[in-house]
C-alpha cells in the first residue's frame, strides 16, 4: 500500500472453528431431517384418521415420503389410488357438489370439511355433526365406528390440523443453541 497503513489480523484456532461449525451443521442436519420424519409421520396418522373409509383400500394407500435432495428437505403425504383426487377435491356429484365448492386452496379447515354425504350417512344411520366436527347420535353421545370421523377433504384437513405443531418441531431442529 503506497503511502498508506496496513493492519493484519490472524485468527488463532481457525481451522478449530471451521471443524466446529461444520459439526455444527452436519448436526442440524441431521436433526431437521428427523424432524421432517416427524412431520410426516404425524401428517399420515391424521389423514387416516381423517379419509373415508369404505373398504381401507383408499386408508392403506397413504403414503408419506420425505428426504434431502438438491432443493433441499422434503416430505409429503399422498396416496396412489385412482380416486384419492376425488375424495379430496371433490366433483359435481360426490357429497352434492360440496367438497368441490371448497376449492382446491391449501387453508381447508376441518369446521370447513363435509363430514356427511349421503353414502355414509346411510352407513352411520342417524348420527349429526356436533359444533367440534366430530359425529354425534341423536342422545348426544358421539357415534363410534370407523366412519364417524372421516371427512372430506381428508389431506388437507390433517395438515392443517398439525400445522402449528409441524412449524413449531421444524424450528425447534433448525434452532442453533449457544
């Protein structure tokens, strides 16, 4: 440096640091892949609590996947079966044309979901939706049996219904402690 001053500055214990926060993130890592495990794992529970259920095929064909690729984490829940898509999006003559009027937007809420249609109100009998979406007798005690707490849309609904906790277990594995 012509005419100038120059001050140097060397850092003792670099390449210690540089292995540190490489564990660090190696660490992470490994603890936001788990908790998108997680996730999904709870994200399948609840839509197979939630799917209509007729002869489990449809409840058996859940599936989840997740993992790390070039964009980054990952996971989803799905099933394979041919009409899964009508199920959760509906069509002019499922339910009447009411889970079709719900849309296909993300935000479905379980308040939201039709919880009766005619083919299963033929299954359950006379069984009515309480404030709280679950199926009631006409006592007031709540109706057993398989069909009482499926919904439609049933993917959507399960999401939604762990969001909070799934934001809250993500942010707990990317946290970094001092």
């Amino acid at each position: 440096m012509a005419g100038g001053m120059k001050i140097q500055m060397s850092l003792l214990g670099a390449s210690d640091l540089k292995n540190f926060l490489s564990g660090q993130v190696k660490q992470k890592r490994v603890e936001v892949g788990r908790a998108v495990k997680d996730v999904t794992v709870k994200w399948q529970m609840e839509a197979k609590l939630r799917v209509p259920v007729d002869t489990g095929f449809l409840r058996n064909s859940i599936l989840r996947e997740d993992g790390l690729d070039s964009q980054g984490f990952y996971g989803a829940v799905g099933s394979n079966a041919k009409y899964a898509t009508f199920t959760e999006f509906g069509n002019q003559y499922i339910a009447d044309g009411a889970v079709e009027a719900l849309g296909t937007g993300p935000d479905v809420t379980d308040a939201q979901a039709v919880k009766v249609w005619p083919a299963k109100q033929a299954k359950i009998g006379n069984a009515n939706v309480g404030k709280d979406g679950r199926l009631r007798e006409a006592t007031g005690k709540f109706a057993t049996g398989t069909q009482t707490r499926t919904q439609m849309p049933w993917l959507r609904t399960s999401f939604n219904a762990i969001r909070e906790w799934a934001i809250n277990r993500i942010a707990k594995a990317v946290k970094f402690e001092r």
